[in-house]
C-alpha cells in the first residue's frame, strides 16, 4: 500500500502520460527494461515553459529524484497505537548484577511521576526493520536520594524501578512478550522491552526507560574527572529537533540507514541512531548544513565532516554556553576516547566508544566520499544498499572466543579501577587496551582495525557468560603485511627497551646487511601462504605475552578456505609455483627473440594461459618422467601413454602466441597461410633445437616445446588471418565481408586472450592476491560442476572486477575476502539488466560507461545473459557469448548465494570450516557416470584427498632443463571423453564434471529431447521410432544411449548409475 | 525397447511410413541395448552428382560415434560389395572440397551420430539390405574385427597424431607448389581477359557474353560501401541547415523531442528499479 502511494507521488509528474501504466503491471520478479516508444504526437506536441524546465533538469536531478523515492520507503512512520502495549513476565527478576552484593539505601515502589515519548519515533527519523518506540518514565523524586549518585545506587534504585514496573505490567494482557535489555549493552542502563501480543505489529518494540526527576542530580557531580559513576544520557538530553522540516528527517535516516549497512550502530559503543541525529544537530548549529538541503546533501555533508573530524583528537560539543561546573573539552579527552558533549556540557555521548570504531567510521565515510565522486560507479547502491559484514569487509578476521579468559587479561593489565568504572564488565575494560596493545604490534602492516560491537543482550536477566566471541577485523596493507621481519630500532637508541617490552622473548638483536645491528623480530614463513598469517603470530603472541590469552582461545579467520588449493607436500597454495613458470616462459620468450635465420622476424610474443598471468588453479609443476612407464615412440622422440597403466601425469601444455611481421610475402588464403604457419613452426623447432637443444615436436596448429620440465605450446600467429578469414566472393564475383565464427575463435586465441593474459599480469604485480582469490573462485566453480560454462576467462574477469570496483570496499587484501565478494559479486548482481563492466587498466571513462549501458539496453535480448563488457570490447561479451545459458547462470546465482550464507556461518561461527560448499548437490541430476580414479590424471587435486594413488610415471630429483624425449602433453580421458559425449548426445543431455579430479560426470536430460518428435531425416539421432497408424513417432533410444555411455568410456567408465525414478517422459 | 513395435513377424524385415527400413544394431555380441539404423534408397530430385548413383546408393541414418567408415563398410559388406561410404553430421548434397588437403590439415571432424551414403556395386545390394530382419542386429565389433573405443582409442588418436618434421615440410612444400602453380594460373588468366578488353590494332574491342571484366564496377563489397557514402557525403553537403525558418524550427521540434524521450526512459528506469523493490536495503 505504502508502495502504490509513493509511485503516485513520484517527483516526475511530466505530463505525458504515455506509459503510466507499465511500472505497476511490471512489478514482481521479471521486470525488464524495455525501450521506450513514444508516439510522433506525444513526441512533437508544443511544449509548455513547465515542462522545458523539467525537462532541462531531468539529467541533473536524476540522482537525487531516486534517492529521495528511495528515502520514503524506508522512512516509516508506523501508524501502530502505542497505548495498547502491556505484558507479562512470569518471574521478575531485578535486570542488574549485583556486585558486591549489598549497599545501603532504601528503595519502595511508587508510580511514576511522568510518562514521555522521546526519540526518534516522535521525531520521525526512526527507520525499518527494528523499530523501536522509546518511553522514558520518570522516577519519582520520593524513591530517590540525592546521595543516590554513590556507589551504583542509583543504578541499583533504577534496576529496581524497572523490576517493579515489569511486575506491574505483568498482570496486564495487553502485553505480549516482555524482555530485559540494556541500552548499548551498558549493564548500567537497564532497559524494559515490551512487545505487543497481536502479530501484525511485532515489528516493533517498546523500550520503557526509567530515569529521575530533571534536575535531581547536580550535573557537576559527574564530571569526568570525580570520582563517581556516570550517568545515563537520558537524564539530560531533550533535544532541539523537535521543529525540523522533513528533509532532517529524512537525512537523519538516510545515515541511519548507512551506519546500519556497515555494523555501526548496533551494539555498546557504537555510533547509534541517536549519535546520528545530535550529529546532524550539531552540524545544523554549527551552520554546517541548513535546513533547505536536501537529504541527499545532508547525508554527504555529515560524510564529509565525520571524514574529516577526528573526534579523538578534537572532541566537539553540543553545548551553547555550558555553565561554569561543566568540564572542558581537554577533560573529557583525557577520561574518554572520543569526544562528544552533549546540550548540557556535561556528558560526554561517545563515551562507549572505542578509538578504533570512530576510525573505522571515518574511514568508511572517506571510502564513502570516494566512491561517490566517482562518476564510473553507483554511488547510491554502495552507499547505502550494500551490507558491509566484517567477514566480507575485513582481510583478515579473528575471534576471541572464551571471553571469561579476559577477567585475567585485566588482572595482568593492571586495569583494577576501569574494571570498577565499568561495574566489573571485563570485556568493556580490556577491550581498549587489547586494541591498543594490536594497534602498536601490528603496525604498518594493517590500515585499519576493527572490532565487532557486542551486542545488546536480551534476556531475563543479564550475564557476562553467555557472550559471543568478540570479533576483530584487520585491512591489511598487501605490501607489508607479509613482511616476515619487524625491524626495530638500533640497539643503543632509548626506543629499543621499548620495543624490547613489545616483544619480549622474540625481540633480537640483528646484524643487517647495511650493517646496522637492531632490534628485530623474525617471524616463520617461507611460502606466501605461510607469509599470510604473519599477522596471525603476532597477534597471538603479543595476546598471550601481555594479556594472557592463550592461543586456544583465538579463533584465526585468514586463510581457512585457502586449503583447497593447496597441493604438493610442502604447504604452498601455488604462488612460488606460479612464479617459476612465468620465469620459465619469460626465459623462453628472450630465447625466441634472440632467433635469427627466420624469414621472417618475430613482433611479438605473447602468453595466452591462465598459469602466465598466476590464475591457474594448480599451476603446472615441473615433471621429470619416467621413461620405463611409458611406450615410446622413436621417430618422433614422444613418449607414448602404455595399455593398462594407469594414465600418466597430465601435462598441460602453455598457450604462447608468436607473432610474425607482416609482409607480402604472407599469402592471401585460408589454407595457404595455415600451411605457411606450419612451416615457421618447423623452422622455430629446429632453431630452438639447434642453439638450446629443446626437444620440440612441430605440427600444424603448433609447435610443443619440452623445456624446464615443463610444456609450452607455440602458436604462430599472422595479424591478417582473422580477415582472410572473413572474405569471400560470392556466386557474382563480388567480394564480400561477412563475420564468422572461425574468424572469431581465431580472433581470441590470438588477440584477446594473449590482451587479457598480460592486464591480468598487470593487475596481479598491483594487487598480490588478485591470483589465490581466482584460483580459489575456480576452484569453487569447478567444485560445482560450472567450469564449462563459466570458463577460466570469464571468471578472471569477474574475479578482476571484484579488485577493479569494490565500491563500497576496500581492494581485497587476502584471498579469502577476494572469494566472498566473488560469489558476493555472482549472487546479487543484477545479470538481466546490468552489464558488468570490467574496467581493466582503467581505461573507461565516466562516458564509455554511459555508452555501454545505453547498448546494453537497446538490444539486450540479442546479448549473452551474463554481459561482461572490457575496454577493448564494449558491446559483445565475446567471453560469455556461448555459455551460460540462463538456466545455468540461475543456477550459478543460487548456488553462490547459498555457499556465501553457508560459507560466511561458518567462518563467523566457528565449527569445522569449507568442503560443504566446495561439494556439488548430485541428488539433482539424471545419471551419474563414475570413473575409474585410475585413469583419472588429476585425481590428486580432488577436494576430497584420493584415498589410494597410482604411480603416474613422475620420478622425483631434480628436472632437466633442456633435451630428454618429450613427455605425454595435453592426454586428459576425462576431457576426451566428456567432449565426445557432448559431440554425440549434445541435443539430448548436458554433461558436468569438476575438471579437478572430479570422478562423476553427472548427466542431465533436456526436457525438451523427451517430448515425442515426427520422423525427420534431420533430427535422429539416437532415437528409436514408434509407430501409431501413419504417424511415426521419435523418442530418444534411453538403453541404448546408456550402453554408449559404457561403450564409449571402455577402460574409463567404472559404472553407470541411472537414476530412473527421477525420470519423467 | 529397441526395436519398437513387434508387430513384424520375426525374420521380416521391418518398415515404417515413409519408407525407411529398421535395422538394429549392436556394439558387440553381448550387448543389451541396440541403436536404430533408419535405411532407405538414396533418391533425390535434382543431383547431377555423380558420386552418388541413384540406384546404387543407400541411405542410412542414425549411425553410432564408434562406426567410422571402415567399420561402416565392412557391416553393409554382408549385402553386396561396397563401393564407397561417406559420412555427413547432416544430410545433404555432395560437397566439392577444396584442394587435396593431407589429414593433418584438415579440420577435426565432429565425433558424433551420422548419417550415411553408402555407394554399392550392385543395385541390388540396396533391395537387400532393405529387406534384413531387423531382429537380427548387425554387430560393430568382433573378434575378428575388434572397434577400440574408449582408452585404447583415445591412445591409438594420441599416437596418430605424430607426425615427422621432414615428412610435416614435405606436405606444405607440395601444397605451397601446388597453390603457386593455381596462383599463376589465374593470373594468366586475368591477364588474357584484360588483354581482351583491349583494343587491337585496328581499334576494336572485343564484347564478350558471361561475367564482365575487372574494371566494371567495384569488386569488393567494402568499395561498394565507399562509394555510396562518398555520394551520400556529397549530397550532404550541398545542402543548407538552418536556412529557412521552417528548418530551424524542425531543428528545435526534434530537441525537445529528443529530450523527452530520454526524460521518459529515466523515469522508466527508475520504475523498473521500484517495482525490483531495490530500495530495501535489508
């Protein structure tokens, strides 16, 4: 309902009225966008001056018209009827700790003097889901005494009041739950939350706040500087709001909105939906912003102080003319954090707050301020669409699970007097120092910190056991985080005995190779994906040296899901691997530059492999072979694969293109160049040969080189064959030029893919992790059974665009993060009516965008479903143009967006981590093929470790360089077979299979081949007929396309599994 | 379930509407299940081809991955002697291919379900073949003549596909020699009829029927193209913007037009946006 009345008041009230219709009918899920088609009489009509202005305006406002629409659905006033709440609670408990157990006083039971509606329900600028309608009740001045302010007693008194009104209300039936809370976790704060009975209205709660009598306590009794307890913000505060224009209100919730989608404002020191409004408050007095703003600028006006105010240094205040008792801003910074006073002079609202949650807000709104300026991203869907959980926003994160072990921290700590500030609440005392403690250990090596806000508990009455483990996040700086040395100061310099009590017993001293001899810690780490979790050993040292945190109870999130790309016995996850082969190729490539005695000379070459851009998900290792495992055959120096043994080690040969200058002396024909390209490979081999003594093996698409115990496989390439390709003379004689898919293949494999290889190259030296988030994002898509139709290039892309656009992140730091926003990036775009542009090298400006787009929606039914559009290629997606289909792309999205959900639980959670989402639902499809593991190659890299292995003819020692007979290259049977499948029964089943080691290739029928078909010469294949009088019916020939299956694996297939009861004809 | 309907008596051959016989086939003695070879005469209404006689030629469809032609040959053997076989992905008529091209150079061809034309020596090896029983199946693979599939398949493909330097140079030599020798062919050709075109030295021209000569029209259909823009450039040109009133106010119609449209597919925009109910941030 709310929904139809907003379309009505929508701001373009143009008048005409040509499509007023569609956007109502076009609700729901498959909404497209389609061209706009005016008639001429709408079109050239005479135009008033009205509509000439809007028009003018239309391109300008566009922004601003779709957020302040977007602002209306989420401010929301709720119509509920506050006078019908009241409840039960069947014991009441008193909602405090009482530690010590007794204090004096007396207290009785009395109605409270006056009931008030405060907040932001009043006001207006409460938002969605969540609501929370706050009742402040005020304590008769009778119950109290104005030596309440000692010793908790006040705290206690109200504890008490809220006890006895809960008894109270509990005999009521209006009532439907009733709960204690404590406001931002504050044990001190007790709180009330009443929920009414009827179902309708549950989505909001009553927080009924006790507090005393305005005026009761002297504001100078709480001075920062007494010694006395502080008190609640409730007393005092009765803001100025009361008189704004909407437009305050509506930039109220629009930064409510985007402190919620980044964890901010839940939970005990964090920046509330309160600290949100007394910001705009003081921006409002401090004429920082007027009341005639917009909400939009409103919301880019605070960004832009909160981005540039650092309320740790310079605190601000609310106070107009604070009266001489109240403490001064110097005050306030030396007893809190983070600084801001409210009205009264005399409370500091930040007073919970950690230094690092006020950094971690102004990092986001500078982040913010970013990417908004930015023409080439969507700002709006960033800012305030996009969560921003710690597990997707954080490198690294870890947990620090059994809180109790704190209460010894504090001990060790030294922290007896803040731990009685905060009534003993030891996780608020450590908290501080632990992240100050990190702060300085970490270092360089982190942007930020971050830590999760403990929420608010909701229980009958509070307990520090049953907390959940508080989480802390690290942005690592990708350059030094993996540094394995902390250097220090040099010995005698008075900063050394410093980092001596940082570090205690791992603090040396070191020789350097400039010779200065410092102080130096040297932490473990010889592969990169030992290197990654340097942060991990500093943290639970410097934990369990200053804190006395063991480090059982340090839960490390970093590299958990990073197993499943790991291989060999060493612990590597493939970098240094990745490295040696690009080394190898960058040898070769000197080499075939250095060539003389061409006809021809060498322009360019360049590598076309996902293992030359550090995207392979196992890079190939360098072999040695083992000739006795092999037949051989002479002539030729190959080895051959043996009968019986198991399938040798596969090899897989890397893609290097040659190109070679063009000249006259190329022929214009098809098959001409071919055979002339047949030649140069000839000649390549036998010079390599020849000046480095490779074993090469040349043929007629290209030359295999054996070289480093590895295989790389040349192509020569000649710029104009792709347009040889494409002429032809018609019957007539005339010369035409027509696009064809020959052309096109050549096309990739010479121009775009060696292109990609090298930005992606590019994009790996800026961004060292860019590599393990694409290998761990294929391995998933493999795991999945997707690698056929969202190919290795396809996902690089992706994966590319995740490190390009992280709006509204940062780069991601570890390949862990990478891969959540990967299938982050998968699951919640919008394929059907977004193209997905991957602006590599940054080359696209703000214009080419505005291009894309406009494309992309004139003739989006003519494009791929998944449309990635690069620089060099704007308007086809020539890498997605012949998979996915749309189903499987569903199906992509859904399974992404469940190994996220299953994923992210995990992590946070704790429990045995990954292997669910890297392990495909079978139960979905027809047939099950099994393999026979031992002529599977690449069983080793399987999720789940094989548990028996073959011997595959690799013999262990060093790998020669050059020479030796040339191994079994590119002799997959799995790839042999599934393409022969897919050849023969590709109109009737789809095929899937994790090209990893995976044993099953699970088969899925078509719908669509089972539905009876009449005799056609053209479609018969492996069908059988049935006859009815004339008519003569074609169904598939099920038995026998089964049998195939078997007759076409022989040796491969170990068993086929039909599962016929899911079948359906 | 292979052969469909047992209303044949067995040993009779089986036919349905429209003309075309059953027969099954197996891949060996002990297999369960067998695949369908649909067999009629090959009769087309218009081809002069004469590599496929009309009444010496059979035409077969549904013919399993693992029966190449050799295979093929050797199963229709049974009914007279063959002559060739050829195996298409499709039906359809006889394709003249280019220069002789060695295997190596030729394009990978489709694994996969064929159709066939077999060519027999004798006519009446077709009548033969349409009148097999088709419950007694035609087997792929014997003893004596073992089909390898599978691995041993997959490796004999792999040894195959070696092929020795000199011998690899020795195929592109010959091809290159044999492309030169047509390259000048033609262009003696070309070279004869321009000097046809020319006149003698009385001052004649020769006019010829058939396909006119190089200088008529432009041979490409990118010079085509060229030509019409370069028209179409001059028209433009030539004429006035602006210069009457009636065209300037054309000018400022199609603006405003122009503007509203684009006004519209905003708002359309964001009406496609609301009714995704984008705007609920959680």
């Amino acid at each position: 309902m709310k929904k139809k009345q907003t379309v009505a008041e929508e701001p373009g009230e143009a008048p005409v009225k040509a499509k007023r219709s569609k956007p109502e009918e076009a609700e729901g899920e498959g909404v497209v966008y389609h061209p706009v088609k005016l008639s001429r009489s709408d079109l050239y009509r005479p135009p008033s001056a009205d509509e000439l202005n809007q028009l003018k305006e239309a391109e300008s406002l566009f922004h601003c018209s779709l957020l302040k629409m977007q602002v209306r659905p989420l401010t929301f006033l709720t119509s509920a009827h506050v006078n019908n709440n009241n409840n039960k609670l069947s014991h009441i408990k008193v909602p405090f700790l009482l530690v010590p157990k007794t204090t004096k006083g007396k207290f009785h039971m009395a109605p409270p003097a006056s009931i008030d509606l405060v907040g932001s329900y009043p006001l207006g600028t409460c938002i969605k889901p969540r609501i929370t309608v706050d009742l402040a009740v005020t304590i008769p001045a009778d119950v109290l005494h104005p030596k309440d302010v000692l010793n908790q007693r006040y705290p206690r008194k109200r504890a008490l009041y809220l006890a006895g009104l809960a008894q109270h209300l509990a005999s009521s039936s209006d009532i439907g739950t009733m709960r204690y809370s404590c406001l931002h976790g504050n044990r001190l704060r007790p709180v009330l939350l009443l929920t009414p009975p009827c179902k309708d209205s549950s989505s909001f709660t009553l927080r009924v706040h006790a507090c005393p009598p305005p005026g009761f306590f002297k504001p100078s009794r709480f001075h920062p500087q007494r010694n006395n307890i502080r008190t609640d913000w409730y007393t005092g505060s009765q803001t100025p709001l009361s008189d704004h224009r909407n437009s305050f209100a509506d930039g109220v919730a629009l930064l409510k909105v985007w402190l919620r989608q980044r964890e901010l404002d839940q939970g005990t020191g964090g920046f509330n939906g309160f600290l949100a409004s007394m910001l705009l408050t003081y921006l409002l007095i401090t004429h920082r912003i007027s009341n005639t703003m917009t909400a939009y600028q409103l919301l880019r006006n605070s960004l832009n102080f909160l981005a540039s105010t650092d309320l740790t240094v310079n605190g601000i205040s609310l106070a107009r003319d604070p009266d001489s008792t109240a403490p001064s801003l110097a005050d306030f910074h030396n007893a809190f954090q983070v600084v801001f006073v409210d009205p009264s002079g005399h409370l500091n609202m930040c007073a919970d707050m950690t230094a690092c949650t006020y950094k971690q807000l102004q990092a986001e709104a500078s982040l913010s301020m970013q990417f908004w300026d930015d023409p080439t991203v969507d700002g709006f869907h960033g800012l305030l669409m996009t969560p921003k959980p710690m597990i997707r926003t954080s490198d690294h994160v870890f947990q620090l699970c059994e809180l109790v072990k704190l209460q010894s921290s504090c001990k060790k700590l030294n922290l007896l007097s803040e731990l009685m500030d905060h009534s003993g609440n030891y996780v608020h005392t450590a908290l501080p120092f632990i992240l100050s403690l990190l702060q300085r250990g970490l270092g360089e090596r982190i942007h930020l910190l971050t830590h999760s806000l403990s929420p608010e508990p909701e229980s009958d009455a509070p307990k520090h056991k049953a907390q959940p483990p508080l989480s802390f996040g690290l942005l690592l700086n990708p350059e030094l985080a993996t540094s394995v040395l902390e250097r220090g100061p040099s010995a005698d310099s008075p900063k050394a005995a410093e980092f001596r009590q940082l570090w205690g017993s791992r603090s040396e001293l070191r020789r350097f190779q400039d010779s200065a001899i410092t102080e130096a810690v040297l932490w473990e780490g010889k592969s990169m994906c030992q290197k990654q979790l340097v942060p991990k050993q500093i943290i639970t040292h410097l934990l369990q040296l200053h804190a006395d945190i063991p480090e059982s109870s340090v839960r490390y999130v970093g590299a958990m899901v990073d197993d499943v790309i790991k291989t060999g016995s060493e612990p590597s996850t493939g970098e240094e691997e990745s490295l040696l082969v690009v080394q190898s190729y960058d040898d070769l490539s000197r080499k075939l530059w250095r060539l003389e005695d061409l006809p021809l000379s060498i322009t360019a070459v360049q590598g076309a492999h996902p293992a030359l851009r550090y995207t392979q998900v196992f890079p190939p290792r360098p072999l040695k072979m083992d000739y006795s495992f092999f037949d051989r055959d002479k002539p030729s120096r190959s080895l051959v694969p043996k009968e019986g043994k198991p399938c040798p080690a596969y090899i897989t040969p890397i893609t290097v293109i040659c190109h070679m200058e063009g000249s006259g002396k190329w022929p214009h024909d098809r098959l001409a160049i071919r055979h002339i390209r047949a030649a140069f490979h000839i000649r390549l081999g036998e010079l390599l040969k020849k000046h480095h003594n490779y074993t090469c093996r040349p043929g007629p698409t290209h030359l295999d080189v054996w070289k480093d115990g590895l295989v790389f496989r040349i192509q020569v390439a000649y710029h104009r064959e792709p347009q040889v390709l494409r002429e032809s003379v018609t019957a007539e004689g005339l010369q035409v030029v027509r696009d064809n898919e020959e052309a096109q293949a050549l096309e990739m494999a010479t121009i775009h893919k060696p292109l990609l290889t090298s930005t992606l190259h590019g994009l790996q030296q800026q961004h060292p992790c860019f590599g393990a988030a694409c290998r761990l994002a294929k391995r998933w898509l493999g795991a999945q059974l997707f690698s056929d139709d969202i190919t290795e290039d396809t996902a690089d892309l992706l994966v590319a665009s995740v490190f390009l656009q992280p709006a509204p992140f940062t780069p991601p730091g570890s390949p862990q993060v990478g891969f959540l926003r990967f299938l982050h990036l998968l699951s919640s775009f919008d394929w059907r009516n977004n193209p997905l542009v991957v602006n590599l090298n940054n080359q696209l400006t703000a214009a080419d965008y505005t291009e894309i787009k406009n494309d992309f929606m004139a003739s989006r039914e003519s494009l791929p479903v998944m449309f990635i559009a690069t620089p060099k290629e704007k308007k086809l997606s020539i890498w997605t143009k012949k998979a996915p289909s749309v189903q499987i792309l569903q199906r992509v999205v859904m399974l992404a967006a469940e190994s996220l959900k299953v994923l992210e639980q995990q992590l946070m959670d704790g429990g045995q981590i990954q292997d669910v989402v890297m392990r495909p639902p079978l139960d979905a499809y027809d047939v099950l093929i099994h393999l026979n593991v031992k002529q599977v190659p690449l069983l080793s890299q399987a999720v789940d470790p094989p548990t028996v292995t073959f011997g595959r003819g690799v013999m262990a020692g060093s790998v020669t360089q050059a020479g030796g007979a040339l191994p079994v290259i590119d002799y997959n049977p799995v790839a042999l077979y599934l393409a022969e499948l897919r050849e023969s029964f590709g109109d009737l089943a789809l095929f899937f299979c994790d090209p990893y080691g995976g044993t099953v290739i699970a088969v899925l029928w078509k719908p669509k081949a089972f539905i009876p078909t009449p005799f056609k010469t053209s479609q018969m294949t492996a069908r059988s007929v049935e006859v009815t009088g004339e008519q003569v019916n074609a169904i598939p020939n099920v038995e026998a396309i089964l049998e195939d299956f078997r007759i076409m694996g022989q040796g491969l297939v170990k068993s086929v599994e039909a599962r016929t009861e899911k079948w359906s004809f | 379930m292979a052969p469909s309907k047992k209303k044949h008596a067995s040993n009779q051959p089986c036919v349905i509407p429209g003309g075309f016989t059953v027969l099954s086939l197996q891949f060996g003695s002990d297999s369960v299940a067998q695949h369908q070879l649909y067999v009629k005469e090959h009769k087309v209404r218009a081809e002069k081809c004469s590599h496929r006689p009309l009444d010496r030629t059979l035409f077969v469809l549904n013919i399993p991955p693992y029966c190449p032609e050799g295979v093929v040959k050797d199963l229709f053997s049974q009914f007279g002697s063959v002559q060739l076989v050829e195996l298409r992905d499709h039906p359809g008529s006889f394709q003249e291919s280019g220069p002789k091209l060695s295997r190596f150079f030729k394009p990978a061809a489709k694994q996969g379900f064929k159709v066939g034309y077999i060519v027999f020596h004798n006519s009446s090896s077709i009548k033969a073949a349409k009148s097999h029983p088709h419950d007694v199946p035609l087997v792929v693979s014997t003893e004596q003549r073992p089909v390898r599939t599978g691995v041993q398949k997959w490796i004999q493909a792999y040894t195959e596909s070696f092929i020795q330097p000199d011998k690899l140079q020795q195929i592109v030599d010959s091809f290159m020699e044999d492309y030169d020798k047509r390259k000048e062919e033609e262009a003696e050709k070309q070279k004869e009829e321009a000097e046809q075109q020319q006149e003698d030295e009385e001052g004649w021209v020769k006019v010829t029927r058939g396909p006119k000569g190089t200088k008529a029209r432009p041979h490409s259909e990118a010079a085509n193209k060229k030509a019409l823009q370069k028209e179409i450039r001059k028209k433009k040109r030539k004429e006035l913007l602006n210069f009457y009133t009636w065209q300037h106010r054309n000018t400022q119609k199609e603006h405003i037009a122009e503007l509203r449209k684009k006004f519209e597919e905003d708002k359309q925009r964001i009406a496609l946006l609301r009714a995704q109910r984008k705007f609920k941030p959680y």
